[in-house]
C-alpha cells in the first residue's frame, strides 16, 4: 500500500477550530485501510471541557465509529505536537503512528516537555513522524494567536 498522508484533513479541522475561536489544532485517525475513521478541531472553549483537545476528541469518535477502547493499526495526524493529556490518550488507544506538524515546545508532551513516550509507565509506543506539514501549521497558529493579540483577547 502506497503511503498517503491525511495531514490535509487535520489542517482543514485546525482551520475551523480557528474559525469558531478555538486554539487551531485539528486531528484526523485514520484505519488501517487508509480511510478516515474521525476528525475532530478543538473545542475547549465551545464545550467548556478541558479535555476537548482536537486529539481527544477525534480517538472518541474513532473509538465509537469502530466500538473499541483500542485503536490498533490505526494512525492519528495531528497538526500540532501532542500534550502530555493527549499523549497519554494516544498511548491508551494504542495507535499505531503519530503523525505530526508543528512541535509545541510550551506545552508539547511526544518531543518536548513531559516526553510521555519515553517513560517506562507507557504501556505502548507509537512510531512517531513529526513535521509533517510543519511550516502551514505553524502559520495557522501565529495567525490565529497574532489576530488574538490585535484584538487584545489574547
């Protein structure tokens, strides 16, 4: 099977999560036959719930789409790094590749920070590719924070 990235997809959800005033972050899992199982953008705000992170909500989509807690030979792509919240989720759902844009050095748990997957207490590993797409998502989130801070709700 020919590779073929969704990272398309998760820029579009960024895109509307910015769109409805959330922080521009958007994820797609995807099975393993290559098809889009679920898609999710931020919604912390809209939902008021902390834990409405684009990854989240897209591996509860995927998990109910499938009727499993575990998402085994399916990939995620996430248009920006992983916090430790989400990293842990990954871990959980036990996906198979992350595939990831910009790296989040503030608050990033794959790479940076807390580096979820390299503790001992983490129960699976994905493969991990980051900088796919890195420089568009980078862009949507300085133009989205940049907007914020003309505003002055930033």
């Amino acid at each position: 099977m020919t590779f073929r990235s969704h990272m398309e997809a998760a820029l579009a959800e960024a895109r509307a999560a910015a769109q409805r005033g959330e922080v521009p972050v958007g994820a797609v899992v995807v099975a393993p036959s290559g098809d889009i199982v679920a898609t999710a953008g931020n919604r912390t705000r809209e939902l008021t719930d902390p834990t409405a992170h684009a990854e989240v909500l897209a591996l509860r989509a995927a998990c109910a789409a499938i009727g499993s807690e575990r998402l085994i030979d399916h990939d995620l792509y996430v248009t920006l790094e992983p916090c430790p919240m989400c990293a842990a989720a990954i871990s959980f759902a036990r996906i198979r590749r992350l595939y990831y844009g910009a790296a989040d050095p503030k608050s990033g748990g794959v790479a940076q920070g807390a580096r979820v997957f390299a503790h001992a207490q983490c129960h699976h590993v994905p493969e991990v590719y980051d900088g796919i797409a890195d420089e568009e998502s980078q862009a949507i989130l300085r133009a989205f924070f940049a907007a914020r801070r003309e505003e002055g709700t930033c």
